[in-house]
C-alpha cells in the first residue's frame, strides 16, 4: 500500500509508545542492560556469543575456516544468544559490548581477555592473530579490507532497509520498500560487476571479504534472505551465484552456517557449539533419523 496520510516530524522526538514490527519489544532509545546475568564461559580460548544472523554467520564461518587450517589456537565455544528475548542486554552482555549487538567474542588467550564487538572488527582481529584470510601484500590486503569495509557499511541498507520494510514492519508501505529495493539491487550489482572477472571479492584469494559479504549478499542471492529472491530477481547476478555456489561447496562454510542456528531444517542447527565432535555427533543423529 502506499502511504495515505503524510507524517509531520515533531520539533522534539519522544519515545512515547513502541515502533511496531517484530523486534518492538527489543528495540528502545537508550543503551545499557536490562537485567542481571552472567554470560557462560567454557573450555576453549575464544568464547564467541552469538547467533546465526548473517553477521554471526561470518563469525563461524571464519573460526570453522580456521580450525580447517590446523589453527588449533581457534578452538571456540559458541553461546546462543536469543536477541528475540532481549538477551543481548543482560548485565553481562553489555560489559563485553557497549553496543548489544551480535555477535561478540572474547580471546582469553591474552594476559587480559580481549573483548572483540563488530563482526567485521572480529574478522580483522581473527586474521591478524593467525595470519590467515588476509593478504600480507599491501595492494591485495588493501583490496580486501575495501570489501570488507564496504560490506559493513552497505548491510545496513540492505538489513535495516529493506530487509525492516519489506518481511518486519507492521505494515507494507510502498516508498521505503522501493528506495530500499532499489539500493539493494544497486548492491547486488556492484557485487556482479566486481566479480565478472575475479574468482572472489578481492582477487584470486579467498579472504575475510568473502565471508563477510556472502553471508549477507550470498544468502541473499540464494534466496534465504527474507524470502526475497523472486522479488529482488536475484536470478539476474549470474556472477554473485556463481562465487556463492563456489563457497557453499567449502566444508568449514557449511559448518559456520549451522552454528548458533535455532530455526529452519533440523538438520542444518547447531544451537551451540562446544566442541568439533559437535558436528560429528550432529551427522549421527540425522543418520539415526533415517
């Protein structure tokens, strides 16, 4: 529907009743906790708390990757958190991210534990601690640090923009769904041009480029992102398929999206993640099933 009655901002914005959608009862003006918890810690040095959004699914997926390689320093516990119950503002959330976002990790392998927030400021962190998924050559490394930079600063339109209005807002309103639409159309095909003559975002080098925007613009592409492959046409970026379908055929890609993950086909969840043998005994139950 288009909007029938215009809105007139008032001088002063005040929060005087919820916003609508499916997250109202999370969203709120001011920061801080909400209640009292302490966040569990486990056995491993890298205690990652999160969930199976895109932005905690590059998280995994850079772990799964690294442990791949034989990085056994990444050994990690993976903490569920449901952001739909506002767990993201306990006491103890909050100390390790201001922000109460998804996801956030903390690396009790320094002298002090590290806390990391921003998941493409844990993917940087990750690969500089193990020198892995990051060119050390400055043009290559100065390439892949402009994708990763320019993912984070485009989800946000494509998450918050079309993503809120077209599958979370009370309501259908044709103007934000066409601006936000159409910027996200503009998105997919900066991604199709760029990757018309390379094998990944950066280059020839898989890189933490790549796993920052194929969990957003790769899901998206395959149609698991808010139901809106039909609707956005994503048939069209033949490029941004094929490095997708490239990616999804890595194992440590199709271990990271499982992590954290609460909801979809029982056989594509790990609800948390403590151990490899995790996967493993995953594999047994489905095998059990059948």
């Amino acid at each position: 529907m288009t909007d029938t009655a215009p809105y007139t901002p008032p001088k002063v914005w005040t929060w005087d009743h919820a916003s609508g959608g499916q997250f109202a009862n999370i969203n709120r003006p001011i920061a801080g906790p909400t209640h009292e918890k302490t966040l569990p810690v486990g056995k491993h040095p890298l205690q990652l708390y999160s969930l199976a959004t895109p932005n905690g699914v590059k998280v995994t997926i850079m772990l799964e990757e690294l442990l791949s390689l034989g990085h056994t320093g990444a050994e990690y516990d993976a903490w569920l958190i449901n952001i739909r119950e506002g767990e993201q503002f306990s006491s103890g959330y909050v100390e390790i991210n201001p922000n109460s976002k998804i996801p956030v990790m903390v690396d009790h392998s320094t002298e002090t534990p590290t806390r990391v927030f921003e998941s493409g400021s844990i993917l940087l962190y990750l690969a500089e601690k193990f020198g892995a998924f990051l060119p050390k050559d400055h043009h290559k490394r100065t390439e892949t640090l402009n994708w990763l930079f320019w993912q984070m600063g485009s989800a946000p339109y494509l998450g918050g923009g079309f993503g809120h209005f077209y599958a979370y807002a009370p309501e259908k309103w044709q103007y934000p769904i066409d601006r936000f639409a159409m910027e996200t159309k503009r998105q997919l095909d900066v991604l199709d041009r760029n990757l018309a003559d390379r094998q990944y975002m950066a280059g020839d080098e898989y890189s933490i480029a790549d796993m920052a925007i194929f969990a957003w613009y790769g899901a998206l592409a395959k149609g698991w992102l808010y139901d809106a492959g039909e609707f956005l046409s994503v048939h069209e970026y033949k490029n941004v398929l094929r490095w997708a379908d490239m990616l999804l055929e890595r194992k440590a890609v199709q271990r990271g999206r499982m992590v954290n993950r609460s909801w979809g086909e029982p056989s594509e969840q790990l609800r948390e993640r403590h151990d490899a043998s995790d996967f493993e005994n995953k594999t047994q139950d489905k095998m059990q099933e059948t």
